[in-house]
C-alpha cells in the first residue's frame, strides 16, 4: 500500500468478478513475482519458478518459466545467471544472483528460504551491455543505457561517438576497441574521449558528458 491510502483499486463485498480484479492487481504487480516459487508445478523434488523479463545484455528478455530437479537430503541453492539461465546445485556459485536456498529430505522440500531481492536482480541485470561500433558513429539503446557498463567493440580506422541519452546518469565505458578511440557523447553537447583499451567513469549532467576519472 502506498502510505495510508493506496493508488491501487481495493475489494469490496458488493464487488461481482473480483477473481479479474484479483488477476489485475496481480499483473500490476508481476515484477514482484520474477522467478517465484511456482506452486503448480512444484511437487517432491521438483521445484517450479515463474517467468521473469530482464535485461541480458541491455536487451528486454523474457525467461520462462520451468523447474528444476532437487538433490534429495541436501540444501540446495537455486539462482540465475546473466545470460537468463536459473541454475540448481548444492553449492553457491559466485557468479550468479541467489533466488532460493532449498532443504529436501528423502523424497520432499522440508523447508525454503526465499532469497530474492527486486534491486538486487535489477543491478544483476543491469550490469553490462556490449556494443559493436562498425568503425562508425552508434547510439545506444533505451535499455542499454540502464547499464551500469558500456563495453564497445571492433576495429576502428578513427574516433567513432558512443552516443549515450541526455539524461543525469554515470557509467563505467571500457573501449575493447582497436585501432581509434571513443567519444562518448550525447546528441548534442560535449563529451570525453576514452582511448584504446582503456576504461573510464563518465557522467552525463543531462547536457554533456564528462569525465569522473581518467583512463585506466
């Protein structure tokens, strides 16, 4: 709820149809519900989770719902990486965003912790995006720019501009490039150039690009 009143429609008794309204609130609310425990698919050592939309590699993807089989008499650790793919073992792996920490008996769950946190997997997704210059000018997506990372690819002949939006926001660019350097710009405005194979923070005040370190 939002404070003491809510934007959200509520339920009331004299209400017809509130199963669709149910269904409504539960779809405004889906973000919520990104790699749940789904509880129809989910029997014995089986553990079902639902569908989620996250950004691989600053591009909107939706990862289906499916299962998982559990080692009996263990715990087991469910998680997701960043390519989409939710993952069980009986260890954690470093590299992955932790969604479920299971212990089995013999044959069922005994008992779960739910271990997903909405921000944490939106920083998880989030992290990365590549793009491939061409040995030209390029524009970065919408979504990409939601990344904290902003790696550029290929062979240049001269500087070619990573053209990121005119919005307040900071980003660590690392030009993989070879053969020229990056200009990270906005459509209008100034910007930093980064040189070959080298990385530096840039932040956009929404007018320009600028430098927060040099390159490393």
């Amino acid at each position: 709820m939002a404070d003491s009143t809510t934007p959200l429609f509520t339920l009331s008794a004299s209400q017809n149809n509130q199963e669709a309204r149910i269904n409504e609130l539960f779809d405004a609310a889906s973000p919520g519900t990104y790699f749940g425990r789904n509880a129809d698919t989910s029997t014995g050592l089986t553990w079902g989770y639902f569908a989620a939309k996250v950004l691989i590699n600053g591009t909107p993807t939706n990862v289906a719902s499916g299962t998982k089989t559990l080692t009996a008499s263990a715990t087991n650790y469910i998680s997701v990486s960043q390519a989409g793919v939710v993952s069980v073992g009986t260890t954690r792996l470093a590299n992955e965003c932790p969604l479920y920490s299971i212990v089995t008996g013999s044959a069922t769950v005994t008992t779960w912790t739910d271990e997903r946190n909405p921000a944490a997997i939106t920083r998880f997704f989030e992290g990365r995006a590549t793009q491939a210059m061409a040995d030209a000018n390029q524009t970065i997506t919408q979504a990409m720019s939601l990344c904290e990372t902003l790696v550029t690819t290929g062979a240049l002949t001269a500087t070619r501009n990573l053209v990121v939006p005119l919005r307040r926001a900071t980003w660590i660019v690392r030009n993989d490039c070879t053969g020229g350097s990056i200009q990270v710009i906005g459509a209008t405005g100034t910007g930093i150039t980064i040189a070959t194979v080298k990385t530096a923070i840039v932040s956009c005040d929404g007018t320009n690009v600028v430098r927060i370190t040099a390159d490393v």
